[in-house]
C-alpha cells in the first residue's frame, strides 16, 4: 500500500514513480489517498486499487502566522495520527498488505509488515522567532520515523544537493537512505498535444498548495496579468479532478489540471515559469532541466528555507508573495544564468535503478 500525505498534491506526485517501480515489480498495488491527492492518483492509475484514506486536516491561516496555527491545532494533528494508526490496523487484515509505503503520513507503522517512511524534511524549521524549538521539533519527527523499517530521502547524500537542511542538517537515520530525486516525469514522453497553437509559451504558472493560500496566490497572479502583458501565458490551477480551459485574456489560458505529458511539455517549452517551492515541484524542474521564480507559502518555513537555499544557488531566484510582481518576476527570470540544472546538482532519477536493493533493505 503507498499512502501519501494529502496537504496539497506534491506528495502524490513523487510517488508516481514509486508506484510504478512496484508494479513492474509485480506487486499487486493499493494506493490510499484522499482530496486532490486521490484524484491525481486516480488519473494516473486508473486499473489500480484506491481507497480512501482521508489523513488529519490542517486548518491554514490567510495570513503568515502559520507557525502559531499549527501549535493551536497540535492536540487535533496527534489525535489524527492516532485514527489512522489505527485505521491502518484494519486495512492490513482487510486488503492483507504485507507492505506499507507512507509518503510523510505519521501514522503509518506497523509491527505486523514492514514500513517505509519517505520525507525529505528530516529536519523541520520553524518560524524565525521560534529556532529554539526545532531541535526539540526534530526529536519529535525522530521518534515517528523510528517507528517505521526504513526512512527514504528523496535527495543525493553530500554537496550540492536540494534539500539543504532539510535532509542534511542532521545525521542520516540509522535506518535512512538517500535515494535520489523522485519525479513524475522521469519516463514521461513527449505529448502530440500543442497548447499554443505550435509556438513557444511565454509564461508558465503552477498554482499549488493547501487553500486558502493556493486560492490567494492565483488571485495575486491574475490580478497582475491585469497591469502587465506577460505574452502567450498558461496557468495551472493543481486542481486535479476537474476539466475545462478558460481563456482570461487573449492569450492567457487557464486549466485546473493537465495531464503529466501536457505539463511536461509545457515546462520544457515555456520561456518563464513562476511557481510555489513546494519539494515535489523543485524535483520536477531538475528532472526536465528548468529553473523558475519561487514564490513561498507565507508562513510555510518549509518552502521559505527552499527558496533562500535554491535562490543561494544561483540556479532559481526568490521573490516573496506579499511584494510580488509579475513584471519584477519576469526581469528577475531573465538574469538567471542558462545554467543545466541536472549536471550542476549531478541529480539523476535513481530510484528505479535501485528499486531492488531498497526493497531488499527493508
């Protein structure tokens, strides 16, 4: 069974490959998921088994004191880990799954089969007045990763890497391994589909994340293609589950959601690509060899940490979300060098070469 957190559908995407690499193992697949994350899993995989599998809900804030919002809610979030723990229980004997794979669900341990725990955030940051806590923050993290047979990290051990502090900060788990970046788009080719009518695409926004911040972002983008023109534009809404294509503006098109080969092409073919720093997408970029403007989460350390670390780069550049603009996004796209991205960061997509040797691990 491969269960990945539902916050957003970044963690549903990096386990397109894992799913992949199992059934061409011959594994008899279960993929539990929930919301968007379902709904993405189920177009890819239609012929599989999905269940639902709904995870503990966050309640995001509009603002950035997300830190103080998720403190408030802690005592909901370990109950919620506690009802799919023990949900698990039951869809072990039911489905008898002798293999649990969770990508950054608590819950997920069992001293019945083994588990997997993937995560790229070991490390988790806090908001700038409260560092104090992240070592106590780690300790937590630690004592659930523990509980699972092995921990993969999606990233490359040593330097350069993606991650950051994130995976690197502390020492790997006893149990931990680095398995290279994972992307949907590692075996994905090349849509028949032209978007544009034939020519190259201008501008490329992904919208992504947890609402309401997903909702707020692409409101602050359309209202900025209000004031400048950026050109023959494409904007993705990450609202899997849902059809149509709106035309906003001459030129501008929006879809909730597109198939991988259409997404594909459009960020290989797309001269600028604004989007959240959200792990998934990052891996995405590198696998195709694209850089981007970032746009964080206010208030989610996570991608704030990513932005600064890959923005230090020289390879991606920041701006944050309460003083964007589309027209500085656009000049500051254009300053960063034509750097290829996968060399630079010597980041290949490794898993399914190493598929066997993972499963022997645990």
């Amino acid at each position: 069974m491969v269960c990945p957190l539902d916050w957003g559908i970044g963690h549903a995407t990096r386990c397109v490959p894992v799913i992949k690499a199992l059934a061409a193992s011959g594994a008899s697949v279960i993929i539990a998921a929930d919301r968007r994350p379902y709904d993405f899993l189920k177009s890819q995989f239609p012929a599989l088994n999905l269940i639902r599998f709904p995870g503990f809900r966050i309640i995001y804030p509009n603002g950035k004191n997300m830190a103080l919002g998720m403190l408030l809610q802690s005592p909901a979030i370990l109950y919620g880990i506690w009802k799919e723990h023990r949900k698990l229980k039951k869809l072990i004997a039911g489905y008898q799954i002798d293999l649990v794979i969770s990508d950054n669900r608590f819950g997920l341990w069992s001293k019945k089969v083994r588990s997997v725990y993937i995560t790229h955030q070991v490390m988790i940051k806090a908001a700038p007045g409260l560092k104090w806590i992240e070592p106590l923050l780690h300790r937590i993290h630690q004592w659930f990763i523990d509980r699972y047979d092995a921990c993969w990290i999606p990233d490359v051990p040593g330097k350069p890497n993606l991650s950051g502090d994130l995976g690197h900060r502390y020492p790997l788990p006893p149990h931990g391994s680095y398995i290279g970046t994972l992307s949907r788009f590692a075996s994905v080719s090349p849509s028949n589909l032209s978007l544009t009518n034939g020519l190259p695409n201008k501008l490329l926004v992904m919208i992504s994340g947890p609402e309401p911040q997903r909702t707020i972002f692409e409101e602050l983008i359309l209202e900025e293609m209000e004031i400048v023109n950026p050109g023959t534009t494409v904007v993705l809404q990450g609202l899997p589950g849902k059809e149509g294509r709106t035309t906003l503006y001459p030129g501008v098109t929006i879809f909730p959601h597109l198939p991988d080969e259409d997404i594909r092409d459009l960020i290989i073919g797309s001269e600028i690509i604004i989007c959240r720093p959200g792990y998934s997408t990052i891996m995405d970029l590198v696998r195709l060899g694209r850089t981007a403007v970032l746009v964080p989460t206010p208030g989610q350390t996570e991608q704030e940490y990513l932005g600064r670390h890959l923005s230090e780069s020289g390879l991606f550049t920041c701006m944050a979300q309460d003083s964007f603009k589309l027209e500085d996004a656009i000049s500051a796209m254009k300053k960063i060098p034509a750097t290829d991205i996968i060399p630079a960061f010597n980041i290949i997509n490794t898993f399914g070469q190493n598929f066997k040797q993972l499963i022997d691990f645990t």
